[in-house]
C-alpha cells in the first residue's frame, strides 16, 4: 500500500481538538493498514517523529430514516501521538 493511501484525513471534533494540545492527533486511515504504516506514512508525509499510535475500529451501524433502513460507513481511526517537542502545523493553533 502506498503511503498516500494508508491516511483519508483528520478527524476534527471537539475531542479530538483538546488531543491536539497534548500533542495527539485523529486521523481517519485505511481500514487494511496496520500501525507499522501508518507511523511511516505520517513521519515522511508530515516530517515529524510519532511516539505512540493507538487504532481504534468502528464497525458499521443499521440507521433508521422513516422508513428507510441503512447502514452507517465501517471507519478506522488512528490517535497519533508525537515525541515531546515536536509539532504539527496542519492546525492554526494561533487563532
């Protein structure tokens, strides 16, 4: 798998911004990639160094809209954390 299909992109939400100032970022990866690749992908796209990654998988869900029945997408996120003193500027934290 190439690098530049392992990440789709960041999850901004309000948890995942209160990560952000401990230096922990949310990204939605492929669903076949494992930690191994998305630590390379993220050092070499971003230039930084990542301590710890932690994946977490959510299954799809059954959805109900009147009386229309459908099923929510299958996702796999990927918390990204970074070795003390490094930073991403993908976020304008001045702001």
């Amino acid at each position: 798998m190439h690098i530049t299909n392992v990440l789709k992109k960041p999850i901004l939400t309000e948890k995942s911004y209160r990560g952000i100032s401990d230096g922990v970022y949310t990204f939605e990866v492929d669903k076949r990639a494992h930690k191994t690749q998305i630590k390379e992908a993220f050092e070499k796209i971003f230039e930084v160094k990542v301590a710890k990654i932690n994946i977490q998988n959510y299954s799809a869900k059954s959805k109900r809209m009147g009386k229309y029945e459908g099923k929510t997408s299958a996702v796999k996120k990927a918390l990204i954390k970074l070795k003390p003193g490094e930073k991403l500027d993908l976020f304008n934290e001045d702001n």
